[in-house]
C-alpha cells in the first residue's frame, strides 16, 4: 500500500459497497464499483500516456466530496478546495489505479 493514499471498502444500503479513497490531509472519497472502474482507466490512460488529458475528475455519487486531480509531467496532482494538495508520481498513479480497478471487478 502506498503511504500517500490508501483505499478501503465500507458496506452501504443503497450501493451495496463503497471503495473509500483517503488521501492524507484531506477528506475521504466515496466510490461505487463503476465509479472506481472509470477513474481507474483514466488513471492508466494518462499514465501510459494515451490519453491527452490534463485532468481527471469524477463527482461521486455517495460521496461528499469530488475527485479532481490535475495532470502533472512527474504524475498527477490530486486538489481540493481548503485541503493540501496531494502529490502522486507515475509509480503511485499506476498503484492507485490498480487498487482501484480490482475493487471495480
């Protein structure tokens, strides 16, 4: 597990299960199985550089707060508003993208 994140599962009534996604020094983020499944893909697409995108953003559907993360040459900066931003080199996107993808199968 990476130390600048870590990814955990919580029961929820309506979604079945929730992939919360913590990033240190800011709030948690809430994942349906799909949501985590089409963040991880954007997450491997920048990263292997196929995709020219310079942000990813998900707005979660039982989560309180958005992902956002800017597209950086070293890796991506993940921001929130009133919250330190979070660094993630290539090496921790790839991470986070696997992590996230197996909870989404």
């Amino acid at each position: 597990m990476s130390q600048k994140f870590s990814l955990t599962e919580r029961p929820h009534g309506a979604f079945g299960v929730l992939a919360i996604l913590k990033f240190s020094g800011q709030p948690a983020r809430a994942f349906t199985r799909q949501e985590a499944i089409i963040v991880s893909r954007a997450l491997k697409a920048v990263a292997q550089g196929t995709s020219a995108e310079r942000q990813v953003y998900m707005s979660p559907i039982a989560s309180d707060h958005d992902f956002e993360a800017r597209v950086a040459e070293t890796g991506i900066v993940v921001m929130l508003d009133g919250c330190a931003d979070v660094q993630l080199d290539w090496n921790d996107v790839d991470a986070l993208s696997l992590r996230l993808a197996s909870f989404g199968s």
